[in-house]
C-alpha cells in the first residue's frame, strides 16, 4: 500500500523535486499557528529581565576578573599574603566541586 503511494506520487511529473520543500513550509507554518506568542508587554518585561541579568552577570564576572587579575598580579611580585589567599581559594573550589557532585540520597 505504502508502495504505491510512493509510486503515486513520482508519477505525478511536473515539479516532483519541490515537494518537499513545500511539505516542509506547510507543515512549518502549522506548527507556528499552533504557538502561544506573547503579548507585547510580555515580550518588554522579558527583554528588561534579560538585560538586567546580563548587566548584573556582567558586573560581576568583571569584578572576579579584577579581583583575580590583581591577586595573579600579586603573586608574580611574591607576595606572600597573596600566595595563601590563592591557596585558600583554590582549596575551597576544590571543597565546593567535591561536595556538589555528591549525590545524597
């Protein structure tokens, strides 16, 4: 049955090739119907969180950036305070990843 289905449709001649280009933009634009778009006041409030995560994630990672950059700095002078605060913060990631790939059940 399936068969001749496929039979069928090679047999129809013409522009055969751009079936499937054309099945694919049908049944694209079926499933874009089907999709709950959101109101334009949805779509501002949204776009403020997400630039004010960015802007707070961005200060951050640069503060870290800072911070590491001058503690890396003090360390190639040698400074010692420096050298056990690099120590400090390497061990206790290390604790951190331990702990959390823990599974407690």
């Amino acid at each position: 049955m399936a068969n001749q289905d496929v039979a069928e449709k090679k047999s129809s001649g013409g522009l055969s090739f751009l079936e499937p280009a054309r099945e694919y933009i049908r049944e694209t634009l079926g499933e874009l119907r089907k999709v709950h778009w959101p109101t334009r006041t949805d779509a501002r409030n949204l776009t403020t969180v997400v630039l004010a995560v960015t802007l707070v994630m961005a200060a951050f990672l640069g503060l870290f950036d800072f911070l590491f950059g001058r503690l890396i700095e003090e360390i190639l002078v040698s400074n010692v305070i420096a050298i056990a605060i690099a120590v400090v913060i390497v061990l206790s990631i290390i604790v951190l990843v331990v702990f959390a790939s823990r599974d407690y059940r």
